[in-house]
C-alpha cells in the first residue's frame, strides 16, 4: 500500500478531488499555504494499492496545470528610514509536488 501526498494549487485542488472520485479514490484534502510565495495550496492525501500508484498519478498530472501569475515580492528586513518600492514579479505557479511514500499499516475505524 501507498500513501500518494500531492501538493496542489488552491485553483485546481477542487477539480483534482472530483476526479479522483469519479474514479472511486477516497482522497483527503488539507488546506496549507507555499513557504516560498505564502499562498494557499492544498495538500491531498490518497491511500492506494500498490498497482493503482501510475493511475493516481496520471489523474493528478491531467488536473493540476501550471501557470503564470504577477505577484509582489516580500519586502525585506529594511533599517529605519529606507525606502522600498516593490515591484511585481512573474512566476510560475500551479502544478503539483507529489510525494509516494509506503504504509507499513492501514485501518479503517
């Protein structure tokens, strides 16, 4: 058995839950921020059999699309009386971070 963790924009974290249940995977869905731009993702969390991996995978890769968007950088730590004028920046944000990892033990209580 594998627990499949995949990190998904908050955009596609919808479709990506309604395509795993059309295809009878129970998926959790966790809301969570990036640690990089601050903003919300989601993190889905899907037991499967060990030969249902490639399948969850290719659903994942068919709802979760990349993109590019403007944002405004963080400003920095800045001493009293400088000036900072933050300008956006564009960068690719979407897509999915999956993890695989095995599960020595699973209960359905």
């Amino acid at each position: 058995m594998k627990l499949v963790t995949a990190i998904v924009h908050n955009e596609d974290a919808g479709d990506l839950v309604d395509a795993l249940l059309e295809k009878d995977f129970r998926a959790t869905r966790l809301h969570s921020s990036g640690g990089f731009l601050k903003q919300g993702n989601a993190t889905i969390l899907v037991g499967v059999e060990d030969d249902q991996v490639d399948q969850v995978l290719e659903i994942v890769s068919a709802s979760c699309h990349a993109r590019r968007q403007f944002v405004n950088p963080m400003p920095p730590i800045m001493e009293p009386g400088e000036f900072y004028m933050p300008y956006p920046v564009e960068v690719e944000v979407g897509g999915a971070t999956v993890f695989v990892l095995p599960v020595e033990r699973f209960e359905r209580l």
